[in-house]
C-alpha cells in the first residue's frame, strides 16, 4: 500500500503563488509517475502537472507557462509551484501515484487552494 501525503494548500489572491507538496511511503513501485489532479466544485476531476521517474512534463494547456512540477525521486516527494494564479485554479488539489502508463494508483487526501479575484 502507498501513502500520499500533500500540503501547502491555502487562500491567495489572484496573481499571487502557492506551492504544493507531497511525500509518497509504502510500497513504491518504479517507474512511476506522480502529479496532481484538481477538482473545482461542480466539474470533473482533471489533470494538472505530472511527472515521470524519468523527469517527463506533462501539464493541462490551462496552467502551461504558470505551473511547474518538479519531484525528488531519492525521496518521493512530489511539488508544484503554481504561479499567476487565477480565480478558475480555485479546487481540490490531489496528489496522484500513476503507473507509467498514466492509470493513477493512489491519490492523496485533496488540500483546498482557494483563488479570491
């Protein structure tokens, strides 16, 4: 079984940056791919940034040039800088464990970023 534990989430302004992390434990398969899905009240679940063991970016084209994934692979931890932030970045947060296919395995508990315009 795997842990995912995030944090950093919070209440900003628009234009202004938070950032999130997560730290895997368990039983971690490699290569994997860890990242994070969103959720705004009332809309479907949707990726935001993941990355491969490997360092492959992948963003959704609504956070592109705002966001950045990084993650430390001697630790398991994944984070995101989430910049410029915009009152539509207002959801759930949920780190995810994916197998290098894409398909998530585990998620974490959701940490609440709040975007007030």
């Amino acid at each position: 079984q795997v842990q995912l534990v995030e944090s950093g989430g919070g209440s900003v302004q628009a234009g202004g940056s938070l950032r999130l992390s997560c730290a895997a434990s368990g039983r971690i398969v490699r290569p994997n791919i860890m990242g994070w899905h969103r959720q705004a009240p009332g809309k479907q679940r949707e990726l935001v940034a993941t990355m491969t063991t490997g360092g492959t970016a992948k963003y959704a084209d609504s956070v592109k040039g705002r966001f950045l994934v990084s993650r430390d692979n001697t630790k398991d931890t994944v984070s995101l800088q989430m910049n410029s932030l915009k009152s539509e970045d207002t959801a759930v947060y949920y780190c995810t464990l994916q197998s290098p296919m894409g398909v998530p395995k585990y998620w974490g508990q959701g940490t609440q970023v709040t975007v007030s315009s």
